[in-house]
C-alpha cells in the first residue's frame, strides 16, 4: 500500500514539474493544486520547549509537509482528496497509525440546490482561525487555541447559504478519528456564518460538541470574526472557550487578535496576541502537584511575509510568557518565558 503511494506522488510531482503544461494533461473538471514548506527555528531556551503544534524543534532545519490536493466537479458533484506527507502531516493526524504520509482531507460532495449542499467524508474543521496547511495563515507557528482545538471531523454535514448568511450542521466521528468503530459515539457540528455586501467584514459562531473516547463530555463554542479596516489593513479575532464534563466539570479558553498590514503585493506584516487560559490542568498546565491552580500563557508573535508568486519567505520573532514556569531550557531547569526565531519558506503552486 505504502508503495502504490509514494508511486503516485512520484507522478504527481513529475506533473507539477512541468509547471502549466502539467495541468493540461489532466482531464477537464479536474484541478491539480499542492504546497511545501521549510523552516529552521532556533529557541533562546536552546531546548524543545514549545507548546503549540508542528514547530517544536530547536537549531534544526525541518522539512515539515508536503500536500497534494486533487478536486473535480461536475454538474453538482465534487470531489476532494488532499493528503500530505512530512511532520506537520503525522502531528496533523496523530490519531492514525504513525506514518508521515497522511489523508488530510477526503470527501465528497452532492448539491440538490443553489443553496443547499451535502458532503461526507473527512474535512479541515470549521472551528478556530487557521488552518493547517503553512500557506494559509498569515503566522507560521501555530496559536495555542489552533493547537488544542479539533484539527478535522469525518462524518456528514450540510451546508446552507441564504444571501448573506450561511448555516452548517453535521454528524462527525469523536474530534480527530477518520475511523471509530467503536462504541457508536457522535459528535454533532455547527456553524453559522454572516458576511454582508456593504461591509468588508466576516462573522463566523462555531460549535462542536459530543462524548469523547474516555466518556467525558465536550462542548467548545468558537467565534471568528474578520474585518478589512482599509486596502492595506485588516483585523482579525479568535475567541475560543471548551467546556469537559465527567463527575466535574472543568474548562479551557483563549482569546487572540490579528492585525495584519501590506504595504504592497509583495511585503505583509502580521502580529498576533494570545490569550490561553488552562486553571483547571487540561491543555498546558496538567500536572496538578506541579500546578494546583492551573495557569494561563500570553504569547506574542510577529511575522513578516515577502512574496513573489507561489513563493513566500516567513521570518518570525515570539515570546510566549506563562503565569508560571511551564517552559524548560537545556538543563531542563523550569522557566516562566520562552522566545525563538524562525525563517520559513512556503511554496503553493
């Protein structure tokens, strides 16, 4: 199995090599697409001590994904196989057996209506305000919500639209699991969406609820909202609050803001504060004895974007702060802050 793949990535790659003369040897209604990104991350705690997802390295150069995403469409059925090979895929979908090679997302869709469309298959999920493919978000390293969020769903849904706004609801597998075929356990999915005409703004409430493996109860309510203040300058808001109930009832949250500003096609610029807060021992803070009281993490991160076609250079400077000493250095002596830079490169083609 393994070999057919890497097979089919050796033809897909040697069709993207050919640039525009590739994708017309695929047949119409099919679009071929994929990405790669690089980076080299260097932390003054000269340790591994970070905690959000796919950049927990220090002083090494990474090669984190690859994807490769198929889509074809016709009349009103589509279909979408994406998957991705590296770190950043395995980290993606740590659920599965342990493999660098990875279905990212897989599914299918039927739309009976202008208005109305049904998909069934594995999908990015709907909650939070990035994404895990590198080239879509503006930062390269991860937020802290993004990272102890749900990564996808499997199941079915539907979506609806009506002008302006625009309404989900779906059935998915417990967060994370493409396959569960145990115990019967659902989680329900929903989202409701408002983008209006006259105002370049995006309002997006999020909901994903259900039993998790270990019978705990778990429903996360998620608000995204984005605004282009001017041409050059747009704000953006992640707010996020989890709730677990198993005898107790328990809860993280987070918060973040993202003021994004482009000069020109070619440079951008991206900072980016978080608020997380973990009091009762579930995400960062959990070991009890170490903190009885939990604790909450700030974290400052600024990018910068240079683009030229496809290509996209990312240097980046952070500072997570936490209220108690959660980060480690060489030594493995605890401390309150860690900071590092990182230089990433992405290519989209």
């Amino acid at each position: 199995m393994r070999k057919s793949l890497f097979a089919l990535l050796a033809v897909l790659f040697a069709m993207s090599a050919q640039a525009q003369d590739s994708l017309r040897l695929l047949p119409p209604g099919f679009k071929l697409s994929g990405s790669a990104d690089v980076y080299y991350k260097y932390n003054f705690n000269e340790s591994t001590d970070g905690k959000t997802s796919f950049t927990n390295t220090h002083n090494s150069f990474e090669l984190n994904m690859i994807s490769l995403k198929l889509e074809s469409s016709f009349k009103n059925v589509g279909m979408v196989a994406d998957i991705g090979f590296g770190k950043r895929a395995e980290d993606f979908s740590y659920n599965d057996e342990k493999t660098r090679l990875a279905i990212k997302q897989l599914y299918i869709s039927y739309a009976p209506a202008s208005w109305l469309k049904f998909t069934m298959g594995s999908y990015a999920t709907h909650v939070g305000y990035e994404l895990v493919d590198a080239y879509a978000n503006r930062n390269y390293s991860m937020s802290y919500m993004f990272s102890y969020g749900p990564f996808f769903h499997t199941g079915v849904k539907a979506d609806l639209t009506f002008g302006e706004h625009s309404f989900m609801v779906g059935v998915f597998n417990p967060t994370d699991f493409k396959s569960a075929t145990w115990g019967g356990i659902k989680f329900i999915g929903a989202q409701y969406g408002f983008a209006p005409a006259s105002v370049p703004l995006k309002f997006y409430l999020n909901y994903i609820g259900g039993r998790d493996t270990f019978q705990t109860r778990n429903d996360q309510l998620d608000a995204v909202i984005t605004y282009q203040v001017a041409p050059k300058f747009g704000i953006g808001y992640n707010g996020t609050y989890s709730m677990y109930k198993n005898g107790v009832s328990t809860n993280w949250y987070g918060s973040a803001l993202y003021f994004s500003y482009d000069p020109n096609e070619t440079i951008g610029l991206t900072l980016r504060g978080e608020y997380f807060g973990d009091k009762d021992n579930i995400k960062v803070y959990t070991d009890k004895t170490e903190y009885p009281e939990g604790g909450n993490i700030f974290a400052l991160t600024l990018s910068a974007q240079y683009k030229i076609g496809g290509f996209t250079l990312i240097p980046e400077v952070r500072f997570d702060s936490g209220s108690k000493d959660v980060f480690f250095d060489k030594e493995n002596m605890p401390k309150s802050s860690s900071a590092n830079v990182l230089l990433a490169a992405i290519y989209k083609f």
